[in-house]
C-alpha cells in the first residue's frame, strides 16, 4: 500500500569521499576582512508589487508595515540561520560558528542517542523522474530568498561563543539551528552526488512549522507540498519518523527535491523517507486517515522573492496569480485534514504577510470541518521565541478588530485567545519571516 502511495523515492547516494565541506569552509573563512562579489547589479523592487504590498499591507499591519517594508527593501539586513545535519560529522562547523558568535536557536536534547543517526551509511541507487499533473498554478511555491545577496563571513579567532536564552519549560530538541544577531552567514555548500552536506542555509522562521508539528519517532508524516525540502529535512533532523512522505508533482521542483533529500539524508533511510507526485488536492481521499501528522507548507506569493520581480510584467502576472492562490491553498487544506487521522494535526504555513492567504484560508476551511480545531500556538512558540522574531497572532475576520496583536517580550498569553494562528513580520534586528503559522488538530 505504502509503495503504491509513495513510490520508492528518485534520490540516491553514494560513498562519502574527497574532501570535506568543513575544509573548504576553513580555507575560504580565513579570508579575513573579504567580502563575495554577490552580483553585478543591485536588485530593484518591482514598482507594481511593492505598490500593491503598500497598499495591502498598510492596511492590514498599521504601523508594522513601514519597519517590515524598510526589512524587505534591504536584502542585505536579511539574517539567516545554519541548520546543521546530525547525519554528517560537524564539530568542525559548530566550531566556527560559535567563534563567530553564532548561537543555538534551540535548546538541545542528545542527538547520539536518537535512532538512525549513522553519518557514514551511504549507498548507491539511481534518480528515477517522474510526472507532475497541475497547472502552473500550483508551482507558484518560490525558491529560498537568493543568499547570493548575503555579505561572505569573515571570522575572528577572539569572538566568544555564547548560547540562546529560552524558558526552562521550553522543549528541547535534537534540530540545531545557529543564527547570529547580524546579517552574517556562512558560505552555502554545493550539491555533490554521494557526500552528506553538513548545513542548510535557511530563513529561521522556516523551522516553526516544523517545531509546531511537534513529529516523534514512529509517527507517519506527509510533507504534502515539499519542494524544495528544506522542511523535510527539518523534521527528519528533529526525529526519525516511521514514515515521512515528501510530495510534489512537478517534475522540476521533485528533482530539485530529491537532490535535497540526497544531500542531507543517509540511504539507510531510503525505506522511511518517499517522494510521491501526487496532486496535493487528492490526498485527502486516497489516503483519508492515514497519517499522524501532515505539513502543508503552501503554494503562496512569497513577498521576499515576488517583490524582487525581474520585470513589471512578470511582476503583474504574479498579482494576478495571487487573487487565485487562495482558493488552492484552502484545497489542500481540506485535503491534509482529510489525510490525517483523528487525534492527529495539520499544521498550515506560508511565507507572505497576506491575511488572505494565512488567517482567511484557515477560518474558511474549518468551517467545513467541525471535527477540527486551531490550537494555540501564541505560548508554545511566540512567546518563549519573541527575542529572537517579532511576532503577531491574527484573530479572525468576523466581528473582531482586524488589527493584529504584537508579541512583546513578557507579555501575557491570555491575550491571544481563540485566534487562528501566528505571524512572523520582519523587524529591524529580527530580519526573519514573513512566516505564518496555524496548527489545527482534528478532534479524535
């Protein structure tokens, strides 16, 4: 059953060698005081999208939006976090990050001691391509933000490590993400055929939806809109699951997919980890029940990449599209709640500040699902996490003040209740988002 659903997945590995990544890292970080050439010319924002942004935005974030808007327009004030793989040796790494100033974003249980945690297990196979079946509607899901925009890393041997501050009561967890209070990343590391990367440059706020879906060892997980991976290699860095499904049916993004999944996991994992193509919209009835947790990472108007549009025209196409992303996004909502068991969640995300998108989407669907609730996500994340993003939580449309509430550090949770999820919005010296969140768990 399991393979008719999920075919056996079109990425491969093979034995480890040559010279490491760490090396390269350590060679190019000794450049001290230099900078990479990050382009030719500076980007410039599309004058239609950020029009449109203006005027949505104002309206919908207030005072927000003129500090987020100011974070849009600089690429360079963009942070971004280090994941690190526990599938590949990274003391060296961990090394460099922590002389930089880099901290953990979480506090960490042993990742020894978790199951399948063999950074030297690799085999060979073959890619195998398969073919997608939506419209191009669907593969409106944007590529990361270009890091190529980011300023190189440069060290220094007398920096002091320090580590992140969180509540006691806060969970721990085996994914181990870095980020620093500055714009400063490490170089990203190439795809090689049968070498395990050691780090996934990323976004931060990326990772909530995968703390939110809270996977444990044994638990069957879909990743219904997965490229291009990034996510899916979060939760098999947070646990090792009984199933995780990575599904996408385009055939471009899968193969950008499956050289992710090859680049962080090891081939003993192959039987556990799948990649499936099918229509994220159909789930729900082929496989109704099936899983214990599903992520839908939608298709939606990514505001880092869609307001950096190459050209006015492409730029309207793009807002154009966004008046019908909504109506998707509810369909494969309705779909992973249908495909999870009960008892089980869903958790619901994107990276636009949108309202129609995020909170609109989720109080829409469940109105076709009484057995479904949205569970508060405001003291699980935002608050113990609001030192490091600056988050809002969104109550719903009808009848309440659509202003949306920011989260202040030490503020109190009773204010958020019943509200439809949580927003991260860009903020001077917290750089990280637009992420949206909601969890919603189907009553058992």
């Amino acid at each position: 059953m399991w393979r008719t659903m999920c075919p056996k997945p079109p990425w491969f590995l093979t034995s480890i060698s040559g010279r490491s990544g760490s090396e390269s890292v350590l060679r190019q970080s000794s450049m001290k005081g230099k900078v990479r050439k990050t382009c030719k010319s500076k980007k410039l924002p599309c004058p239609s999208v950020l029009n449109h942004f203006d005027q949505q935005y104002s309206e919908e974030l207030g005072d927000l939006w003129a500090p987020a808007r100011a974070v849009l327009l600089d690429p360079p004030s963009w942070q971004y976090g280090v994941m690190l793989n526990r599938f590949s040796s990274v003391a060296d790494i961990t090394q460099l990050l922590l002389a930089q100033g880099f901290s953990l974003l979480l506090p960490q249980t042993d990742v020894s001691k978790l199951p399948y945690n063999n950074a030297s297990s690799v085999s060979n196979s073959t890619h195998q391509k398969g073919k997608g079946t939506l419209s191009h509607l669907y593969f409106s899901k944007c590529p990361p933000e270009d890091l190529s925009l980011q300023p190189f890393i440069t060290y220094h041997a007398s920096s002091q490590p320090h580590q992140s501050e969180l509540p006691l009561n806060f969970p721990q967890s085996s994914l181990q993400c870095y980020i620093h209070l500055h714009p400063l990343r490490f170089p990203s590391q190439p795809h090689r055929p049968g070498q395990l990367k050691q780090y996934y440059l990323l976004n931060a706020a990326s990772l909530l939806p995968v703390l939110a879906l809270q996977v444990r060892d044994g638990d069957k997980v879909l990743d219904l809109c997965s490229a291009p991976g990034g996510k899916a290699v979060a939760i098999m860095q947070s646990a090792t699951p009984d199933l995780l499904c990575c599904n996408e049916p385009d055939p471009h993004r899968r193969e950008w997919l499956a050289k992710t999944l090859e680049s962080f996991l090891p081939a003993s994992l192959s039987s556990r980890v799948m990649v499936s193509a099918q229509d994220g919209r159909s789930v729900g009835q082929s496989e109704s029940g099936f899983y214990d947790k599903v992520l839908v990472d939608a298709p939606c108007s990514n505001d880092r990449s869609w307001l950096y549009s190459s050209d006015r025209h492409r730029g309207q196409q793009r807002l154009e599209h966004r008046s019908r992303l909504p109506l998707l996004q509810a369909q494969l909502l309705r779909s992973a709640i249908s495909a999870v068991r009960p008892g089980g969640v869903v958790v619901y995300s994107t990276c636009t500040l949108s309202s129609l998108e995020n909170s609109a989407v989720v109080e829409t669907v469940l109105n076709d699902f009484p057995d479904a609730e949205v569970e508060n996500l405001w003291e699980e994340i935002a608050l113990p996490l609001s030192k490091y993003f600056a988050f809002i939580s969104l109550p719903g449309h009808a009848g309440i003040d659509p202003q949306p509430f920011l989260c202040p550090q030490n503020v109190s949770a009773s204010c958020s209740h019943h509200r439809l999820g949580i927003l991260v919005v860009p903020q001077p010296g917290k750089a990280w988002g637009p992420m949206f969140l909601s969890r919603i768990r189907k009553k058992g």
